[in-house]
C-alpha cells in the first residue's frame, strides 16, 4: 500500500539495472519520522526485483537502539541471509573472517569507537568485501540497512569500508537514515554518508494519496471533509496517517465527514508509543525541551519555554531545531507538535516524578510572569501536591473565573484539587470548603451537602454558619433531602428567630426561613403556616432587601397554591417584588422565580415579560451560557403558555432542557414540567408520547413533576381510547393534590380535563359535577383565564339558553385574559353555537385570527369549518387519502391491515389517522369509530 513514491521506487530499479552492468551505487532515504523510509525499505525487495532480473539476491539487516552493544549485529544478519543455503565453503570462510573482526572488535573495546584505527582491521574487513564479490559474480546484490543511525560501530565501520570500494562489486546498497538523531554526526556514519551515489527524500503525501490511503484501511472512498481533516491533522505524514485510520476503522468509523471529530480527537495508542521511544532517545536538550513544550501546551510561550527546558538561547534554537528535523515540531523556529498525539507521547516517555517537577516548575514560571489564573490552576491540576503557598488562591480564583464562565464542573475540579493542600485548617478550610459546595450545588447536591456539613464546625460563629448553610440548592420544588432540611432547621435554631436579630444576622435568618418554608411546599400545615406568615406582615410585607424579597416570594407561593389570596393580591405583591428585584441579580439561588409562577398563575404576565425580556438582552452580552439561561428559557415558557402560545413556549421548554442536561438539580425538574405542560396544550398525539416517554425517566419524589406526568398520561391514554383509564389518572392526581393543600385551577387544571372526559363516557352528571366544582374554585382565585376556562367548560357541557348564557360570559371574561388561545378557544365553541346568525361568522372569524396567532393550526382549522362542538362532515374536513383510512378503521381494520390495503406502511396509515383525529376532534380510534356514523351524516351528507 505504498501511495506516491514512484519517484523513489524507479531510481532503485534504475540502480540495480546498473548494477547488473558493474555499475554499483549507495542510495541513502533519509527523512523525519513517520515519512516512511522504513515501509518503503520493506516493500523494496518486491517492488525492485520486478522492475528488474529474478537473479537479484537481497540481503537485509534492520538496525535497533537497543542492540547498538551487539558487535556486528547488522553485519551478521546481513551475511546470515546472504549464506543460507549457501555451499559449506563459503560458509567456513564466512566464519573465519567474521571471528578475526569479532577478535579485532573485543580487543579495542575499551578505546572509543572512532579513535580505533581502520588499518589495524583492514585484513577482516578486505576478508568480507571478498565474500561479497564472489556472491554478487553470479548475479546483483540488493542490500538493505535500515535505521542507519543505531547501527552497531563495527558493523559501521565494515559499512562505511564497503560505502568507499563498492567499485567491481554488482550491488546496490540502500540505507535509512532519520533526520535530526545525533548519532547521525559519528564519524564512521558520516563517511557512510558522503559516499552516497543517491540521496532520496520522501515527502509527505498529498491530498491524492491521502484520499488512497484512507481507501486502502477503510474499503470505501473518504469524504471531501474528512480526507482533508485527515491531511491537515497528520500533515500527510504516512505513519501517523495510518496509525489515525487503523484507529478509526477498528472503532467501527466510517471515512464520512459527520467523523471529522472523531480525526481531530485520534491518539493512537501505537503511534504515541513510536513517537515516546523516539524521545527517549533524544540527549537530554531535546528531551527537555520536547518536555516543556507538551507541559505550557500549545501555543507555547517563546519567552517561557527555554526556562521551563532550562535552555540558553542557542541551546534552545538547536533543540528546537533538531525537534524539527525529527518531524515532530512543525516549524523550527516556533515551539509548537505537528500533532496533539506527540504531547502525549512526550508525557508518556516521563517518570511521574519528572512530571510532577515539571508541572510544578511550569505553574511557578506562569504565576512569576502574571499569567492568567487559569493557566496557572492548569499546571497544578496536572500535580498532585505543591510546594508553593500561593497555589491554594490561584485554583480558589480560577475556579471562581470558571463559575462565571458557566463551567461549575471545572470550578469543583479545582476546588478539589485545592483541598489536597494540608496546611489548610481552621476557618481557612471551612472557607474552601463552602466554595466548593457552591460549585457542586447543581452538579452533585449530595455533595455540596457533605461539603457543607463538613465546613460548618470549623467555622467560628452562628452567623458564619447559617451563611454557609443558605449554599445548599435551594428547594424550587421541594427538592431538599431530609438530612439537608435537619442542617438548615439546625443552624436556624441557632441563630434564632428573624425577628429578634439586626443587620447581617437578619438577612441570614430571614432567607433560611424561605428555605425551611418552601421545603414543606407539599405539607398542607406548612403551607398554612406561610399563609399566616404573610397575612402577619401586613398589607404591605417588607421587600427592600433580598433576604426580605425571598422571604415574601415564597409566602406568596404558597397563597397561590392554596387560593388563600385571591389573584389580584397575589399580583400586587408578586409586582412589588419584580419591582425592587434588580435585573440580572442572581435570582437562581434564591425562591425569587417563584414570583413568575404566582404571577403566571394570576394571569397577570405582561409586567413579567418585559422584565425577563431587559434580563434576556443583558444575557445576550455574556459569552458563556449558563444555568441562569437556562432559567431564563424557562420563565419564557411560562409567559408564553399564559399568553397562549404553546408552540413557541414549547421550543423555550426544550432549550431549557438541553441546559439542564449540565444543571439538572437546578433546572431539569422545573424544566421537565413546563415541557410537559407545553405538550398537553398542543395535544399532538406522537409529541405527547414523545415527552411522556422522556419525562417518565426523570425519576423524580417532587410533587408538581409527578402531577404534570400524569397529566400527560391521562391525555395520552384519551388521544388512545382508554377514557376510562385517563379519568382514574386524573382523578387520582387531583386526589394527591388536594390533599396536598394545592388547590390552583391554573396551575393544576385537573377538574377540566376530567370532566371532558366524563362527557365522553356518556356520564354528564359527573362531568357537571367536576365543572362547577371548578368554577367555584375559580372565582374563589379570581384569575381571568381561570374563570373563563370553568364557564368555557360549562357553556359546552349545557345545551340551550344557559349554555350559551355561559358561552356569552366566558368569552367576555376571557377579553380580560393575557391568553388568547383560551378567548380564541371560547369564540369557536360560541360561534359554532350560534350557528346561522349574523354574528357566528365575526367570532368563528375572529377565532381563526387568534388561534393563527397563537400558532394553533388545528384550532384554525375548526374556526374556517364553523366550530361548533367540532362535529363536521368528513368530505368537509379530511383529504381523500385521510377519508380512506378513516373508512377502513371504521370498519375495525388494524393499520398493518390498512397498510396492506392501501399498499403503503404503517407508519403512514399512523400519520393520516393522527391527522384525522386532530381534524375532526376525537380522541383516538374507539372515538372515531363510535362517532363515524354520525360524521357521514351531518351537514346534509
């Protein structure tokens, strides 16, 4: 698989057809590592001897650094291939000649290798150019040396001998020797190389033969982006080309450009192992420096890379020259690998205590020259202790550079490592320790507990330890564990009451008071207890300063919840609170969100949508996102579904989630809610189902989360037919709810959609039951949407005057709401009531106007139909393809059965019947097939 060296490939054969007329030559490769002088060596013989005679006799020796002691290593096995099957003259005369030079060798071991004079061997080294001669008398000689550089020195001196009087010999001798190794400046080798009739280079591979190599290991053609990330990354170096593609296919990739990554990220395993034994090979300059360079990484700062190698300048420049000549920088004068595998193998060729020094010396060289604290905190991480008293605040500073930046996990990295330092006792302990339990709150809330607990006997105070405890998570949804609620109410106890405290202690005291509060979010008597706690303040509780603001927020909360305060008192409050909340302020380590939720509860969000919307534009100017995105995708979401648009509040819901994947302490509960709440609004079958499969694997104890999915379940199992098992759900849920004291139409509208169902299954009693029930909770909230959805729900379930009556009024109410779907939704229900009179068609137009504004086709569809209680004809409504498979399932058909009827696949009878249920208003299947009779038959069809 030799791609681009035809070049080289016809000068050997050209050399050995030369040599068949007496005309011998030295070819010398020479190249970086990793060119490919080896691979070319070979699959010389092959190539070579095809292009030439059969009669070419080949003898090859591979030279090793670890057998540089071995005397005539090389010559041996160069003689050894030559004499195999040889005559048992020639074998004798071998064996004497090569014992006289073995003897000559030995005798002169203890003076250095070129200070030995070449006469004194001139009779054992004439004795084996003679064995050659009378070989290659029958036919040429093809003879290989590769890695020249470690051959041993008596078998270089009989080379570089034979390099000087191959005259009357019919050979050709081929030699490798690699760029940049010092070895290559003995003297004997340099004679090996002035004798050279032919010096060859490889260069590295082309586009072309990149995109033919990688044919070669993967089968199929590459490509265009993923051949050319393959060339740039490995500089079309054949070595680690092939080491990138055997790693891949072995990993099961295909050469296709979705696996550019997958280039990028390559670190071979046997490549990093070659490029190690070439480093450790180096002297020590080039060690050093090869060292410093992967420890700064890259790029590497000129000024501190020769001090961290311990390098003047011109032993520098010629480190870093040789570095390049070995092909392992990719410019000699810029310290920089050709490929990230090189760092690692640097890395790989050090002891641990060589890298623990180097890394150690490297943070001090950054921290002396004011290096950012990143860089720093980089180079203690790759340590296990320092030595230096500074470390401790350059992590602590970095991870806080970090939390900003929106990387807690790296922020704990640090922090963790900082731990490691012994001399940190006391106060000094318990201060790391409290910010590394901030840094893991929405990583590993387990943890941050531990940590907490741990800080909070070292430290001096009462004060100072309540502080510390308000750096738990706080409970949003209830979300506290047992042992974390006991550390609050601990530390609180100690403290004492709000009341009987005074600046810093009082903001302290009063905010573990939010927490304790909102931990009870699902105890009936806890959530009394805030109740009484706010009616306590007054009409006008004291919000000027955080502690106070998150006090309040979460009162108010649980007013919402209950319905102890109705809706516009729940307003004025929650409007207070935004008003003296700064924009931005960090609002997600506090109950201050919960303000939006009672302000979306309350039907009151245009307030809240221009805060959110100063608050998005400031989040716009950081680079990093952050957990505090993801909130702010979330409190989106809310605003929209109380404004009535679903589709766009979904998509804010699904970002939210995306986040949460890094925060989901923090965001993923909430975060899972509003998408399932979302999905119920569309009510789009397959999208249902796809949310209630992904929230059924949050596992999560938290009430609200709990009530949402099965919420979903229940409509999942209508949009199915099984009516009777949706309305135990809701029942069930609302059950726990009330029992919860959560009492909301709003937030937990579980009445209306039971009672729907109940009208389904032919129980109009239990259906007006559940809807006055809801009414009455209703105007005790007082919220518009909340009022308007009850009387909706009536109006549609009587007939008559008074249904209409109620029809009349909900519309009206609904005027009053932020949430046009709901209005738009009233309209069509009362134009389709008042059919055939002058004003149905203003308000089924005006239906369709809203519903298209909320992004809710179907709704629209309905409106241009005549609305009404969604009956219609099917010829009005479905397309003819739509009108088939509703006719085949009319008729009990299975979708495997109309699949085969009509001759397509079943997943596209389950689009048109998805699409059929939506278009005509039923629930599923069983619906359809009892009301299809009935569809056939109305409008005069």
């Amino acid at each position: 698989m030799l791609h681009e060296r035809g070049a080289e490939l016809a000068q050997i054969t050209g050399a050995l057809r030369a040599a068949r007329e007496g005309r011998p030559s030295l070819v010398l490769l020479t190249g970086p590592l990793g060119i490919g002088r080896s691979a070319l060596l070979q699959r010389l013989p092959a190539r070579a001897v095809n292009g030439a005679e059969d009669d070419v006799r080949v003898l090859r020796a591979n030279a090793a650094p670890v057998e540089q002691d071995f005397a005539l290593g090389v010559v041996r096995q160069l003689f050894d291939s030559l004499l195999a099957g040889a005559p048992r003259e020639l074998s004798e005369r071998w064996t004497r000649e090569s014992a006289c030079f073995a003897t000559l060798a030995l005798a002169d071991e203890d003076m250095p290798a070129d200070a030995r004079p070449t006469a004194a061997y001139e009779p054992a080294l004439s004795g084996l150019l003679s064995l050659l001669e009378s070989v290659s008398a029958d036919g040429p000689l093809l003879i290989l040396v590769d890695d020249l550089q470690w051959v041993d020195t008596p078998s270089l001196r009989w080379l570089a001998y034979l390099a000087k009087r191959l005259r009357g010999l019919r050979a050709v001798v081929v030699c490798t020797l690699r760029d940049g190794e010092p070895r290559a400046r003995h003297p004997l080798l340099s004679e090996v190389v002035e004798a050279a009739t032919h010096r060859l280079r490889p260069r590295p591979l082309s586009s072309a033969g990149t995109a033919a190599l990688i044919r070669d290991h993967f089968g199929e053609p590459g490509d265009e982006e993923f051949i050319r990330a393959c060339h740039e990354t490995c500089a079309g170096g054949p070595l680690s080309l092939t080491a990138v593609a055997l790693d891949l296919a072995a990993a099961g990739h295909r050469p296709t450009a979705d696996r550019v990554g997958a280039v990028r990220a390559a670190r071979p395993a046997d490549l990093r192992e070659r490029l190690a034994r070439c480093v450790r090979l180096q002297p020590a300059p080039v060690r050093h420096l090869a060292a410093a360079i992967a420890a700064l990484g890259e790029p590497g700062d000129p000024a501190l890379v020769p001090r961290l190698a311990g390098l003047d300048p011109i032993d520098y420049a010629a480190a870093l020259r040789d570095l390049h000549a070995l092909g392992l920088v990719a410019d000699e004068r810029e310290p920089r690998f050709v490929h990230p595998v090189v760092a690692d193998a640097v890395h790989s060729s050090l002891s641990v205590a060589e890298r623990e020094w180097l890394h150690d010396h490297a943070a001090e060289l950054l921290y002396r020259a004011g290096r950012s604290d990143e860089q720093v905190a980089a180079q203690l991480m790759a340590g296990v202790t320092s030595r230096h008293d500074w470390s401790v605040g350059v992590l602590r500073a970095a991870a806080d550079v970090a939390l900003r930046r929106g990387a807690p996990e790296v922020a704990v990295r640090y922090l963790r490592r900082a731990l490691l330092d012994a001399s940190l006792l006391g106060e000094g302990r318990a201060r790391l320790l409290i910010d590394l339990a901030t840094a893991e709150r929405g990583l590993d809330p387990v943890a941050c507990e531990r940590h907490i607990s741990q800080a909070i006997p070292l430290l001096p105070t009462p004060g100072h330890r309540a502080a510390a405890a308000l750096r738990l998570t706080p409970a949003a949804m209830g979300l506290l564990r047992p042992s974390a609620v006991d550390l609050l109410r601990q530390v609180a106890d100690e403290l004492g009451p709000p009341d009987a405290l005074g600046g810093a202690a009082r903001e302290v005291a009063l905010r573990l008071e939010a927490r304790l509060r909102q931990s009870g979010i699902d105890d009936p008597a806890e959530l009394a207890s805030a109740v009484e706690r706010l009616y306590r303040m007054g009409e006008e509780p004291p919000t000027a300063t955080a502690a106070e603001r998150e006090l309040v927020a979460v009162l108010v909360s649980a007013a919402t919840l209950t319905c102890r305060l109705p809706a516009d008192e729940v307003t004025r409050l929650a409007m207070r609170l935004l008003e003296r909340e700064p924009v931005a302020s960090a609002r997600v380590y506090s109950a201050l969100p919960l303000a939006t939720v009672a302000l979306v509860a309350a039907d009151s969000v245009d307030a809240v949508g221009s805060w959110l919307s100063v608050e998005q534009r400031i989040g716009r100017s950081r680079a990093a996102v952050t957990v505090a995105d993801g909130f702010g995708h979330l409190e989106q979401a809310m605003v929209l579904m109380a404004r009535g648009r679903p589709t766009l509040a979904h998509a804010h819901a699904e970002r939210a989630l995306r986040l949460s994947d890094a925060h989901w302490h923090e965001l993923g509960v909430a975060a899972t809610i509003a998408l399932v709440r979302t999905a119920l609004e569309i009510g789009d079958p397959a999208l249902s189902e796809r949310v209630l499969d992904e929230a059924s694997r949050r596992t999560s104890s938290c009430l609200p989360l709990a009530a949402a999915v099965q919420f979903l379940g229940a409509s999942v199992d209508a949009h199915r037919g099984r009516w009777a098992a949706a309305v135990e759900t809701l029942m069930a849920c609302g059950r726990r709810l009330e029992s919860a004291g959560w009492r909301n139409p709003v937030l937990f509208p579980w009445r209306l959609r039971a009672a729907g169902l109940y009208q389904r299954l032919g129980d109009p009693r239990s259906a007006l039951a559940l809807a006055e029930e809801d009414r009455l909770r209703a105007e005790e909230w007082g919220a518009p949407v909340a009022m308007g959805r009850a009387l909706r729900l009536k109006g549609m379930l009587l007939g008559g005057e008074t249904g209409e009556d109620l029809l009349r009024e909900a519309v009206g109410v609904l005027r009053g709401s932020a949430n046009e779907l709901e209005l738009a939704r009233a309209l069509l229900l009362l134009g389709g009531r008042l059919e055939g009179r002058p004003e149905a068609e203003d308000m089924l137009r005006e239906a369709a106007a809203l519903a298209a504004e909320c992004e809710a086709p179907w709704l629209v569809e309905r409106a241009r139909r005549g609305g009404g209680d969604g009956t219609v004809r099917l010829e009005d409504a479905l397309t003819r393809t739509e009108r088939r498979v509703v006719t085949l399932a009319g008729r009990g058909l299975t979708n495997s059965d109309i699949a085969g009827e009509l001759g397509v696949t079943s997943r596209a009878v389950e689009k048109h019947l998805t699409n059929s249920y939506r278009k005509l208003n039923v629930s599923g299947r069983r619906e359809l097939i009892a009301a299809l009779p009935r569809l056939q038959a109305v409008k005069g069809s």
